[in-house]
C-alpha cells in the first residue's frame, strides 16, 4: 500500500532472540561443567590437606625432648605449608579422652592405665603424597631420637592418587569436547541468522560498500549478543550455586568463589570471542560467493 511506511533492515539487525537465547545455553552448559571443575579441584585439595602422618612418641620424654622433636618435624620439606595447623601436638591424655568418646569404651577400667601415646599429626605436601616418598619419610622420621613409631594409610594414598589421575583425565577430555561443541553450537546460531541478511550484504556490496563497512555492523551487534549471553548465563550460574549452597552448606567447604569468578571471566571472553570471530567467517564466506550461490 502507498500509506504504509516499510521497515528499513538495518545492517546486523538480524532477529535477536533465538541468537542470544542459544550462545546463552550454550554458555550456561559450558559455565556449569567449569563450575564443577572448580569444586572437584577444590574438593581434590581438601582431601590432600588431609593426608597426615601419625608419629607416636616413646612414653616419658622430657619437655626438652618433645620441644626437639617438635622443632625437627616442624623443619621438614615434606610438611604442608599451606594448611592452618600442618603440626598438632596431640598428649595421651587427650588422646584418650577422644578414644573413650569415640568409641564408648574406657579402657582405664580393665587395663588401670592409659596405654596410649602423645604424638604428633603432621599434614604432608601434596608433592609428597605418593607411597614410595611416604615410605621414605616414615624412615627418616623413626631415626629422630624419641620417636616410637610412625604411622599412615598406605590404601588412601594410592586410592587418592589412582583417582586423581583417572578423574584428571576425564575432566581434560571432557573440557575439550564440551569446548568444541560450544564453539560449534555458537557458529553454526550465527551462521543461520546471518544466511537470512545474505541478500542485505550482497545489496551493499553492490552500491559500493567497502568489506569492513558491511563488516563492522555485524561484528559489533555479535559482541553484544556475545556479552548479553554471558551475563545472563553468568547470573543464572550465580543464582544456582547460591541455591545449591544454601540446600547442601557442605558445598561451602568446597566452593572457591575467586575460581568462579575465573570462570564467568572466561565465559565472557568466550561468548565475545566465538560470537565475533563466527560472524567474521559467515561474512567473508557470503561476501566470496556469486549472485547464483546466494540461491
């Protein structure tokens, strides 16, 4: 009709919605095995700061003695810095008092005495958790002068080594495939909003219009849609980790709020990055292709 205005395509205007509600899930997706990334690594590290060993002392040392083995395990490469208490001093008595809490059973009542020892719990270095270092360590620590025995759990230690190693390799494999996918899922979004503009572009280039002044529209719009994917994957991840806290506080223990922000860091660079660099190549592969290919 003569009366009704047309609307005018504006260049990169193409439909938005569908565009950023697919680089949205497919960021989420991609956020939320990085998220559980960061609580297994964090997870991994609080079973390492609990492998400990157990040096148990001879009966009626001196506070002398005790001050020098204390000194000469508190100077060992092998004890884990990064822990509050790597060193705790445990006496028999307390160690007693534990037992009987524990286990209901007092044992002054049928043996008259307490056959425990004072000893020491050391928290060992995730370098040194491996059996062989171990037993090394063992050795080294039984030759200190008041030293009864040193004891540890041989089992944990290859269990937890085994299952690092096999889940390292999942979680790397993992990454990689998800990673590809995402990328793919991004371009091929991208590329089928850009075929329904083909027609626009190849109008332009018709009038005269320079690549990158057809180029330019396109790329800026994708970053937007990039960024806007982002943030809304980025809040959705925030509300349901704070969800998921607040269900199972045990996750707190486990939750390192400085990787997360790592993480929405990286998926914002990801979904800029994908979305600009996808747009780029549909574009300078539209802009190849002759009028009958366009068909």
């Amino acid at each position: 009709m003569a009366g009704r205005k047309m609307k005018k395509k504006k260049p990169g205007g193409y439909p938005s919605a569908g565009v950023i509600f697919s680089i949205t899930m497919a960021l989420f997706v991609a956020g939320l095995f990085g998220i559980l990334i960061t609580f297994s690594r964090q997870l991994e590290k609080v079973v390492q700061d609990n492998v400990r060993i157990h040096v148990y002392l001879k009966h009626d040392l001196g506070d002398s003695t005790l001050l020098s083995i204390k000194k000469s395990l508190a100077t060992q490469e092998f004890i884990n810095k990064s822990v509050q208490k790597p060193l705790i001093f445990v006496s028999r008595q307390e160690a007693a008092k534990q037992f009987i809490r524990e286990t209901g059973e007092d044992f002054y009542k049928f043996m008259g005495e307490n056959p425990l020892h004072d000893s020491f719990i050391i928290s060992v270095s995730p370098s040194y958790q491996s059996s062989a270092l171990l037993s090394g360590i063992k050795k080294k620590i039984e030759k200190i002068k008041g030293v009864h025995f040193v004891d540890y759990d041989p089992n944990l230690i290859e269990s937890i080594n085994k299952n690092r190693n096999t889940i390292g390799i999942v979680l790397a494999g993992s990454s990689l495939t998800l990673f590809l996918v995402v990328i793919t899922l991004i371009r091929n979004t991208l590329r089928l909003a850009l075929f329904s503009q083909r027609f626009l572009i190849r109008s332009m280039q018709l009038v005269g219009a320079t690549r990158g002044f057809i180029i330019m529209p396109f790329l800026y719009r994708a970053s937007g849609y990039g960024l806007t994917g982002a943030v809304i994957s980025g809040s959705l991840l925030i509300g349901l980790v704070t969800y998921a806290t607040e269900v199972v506080p045990e996750l707190k223990v486990i939750m390192n709020p400085g990787e997360i922000l790592i993480v929405l860091g990286i998926l914002t660079t990801l979904g800029i990055f994908v979305s600009v660099w996808s747009t780029w190549r549909a574009l300078t592969h539209f802009l190849s292709l002759s009028l009958d290919e366009l068909y």
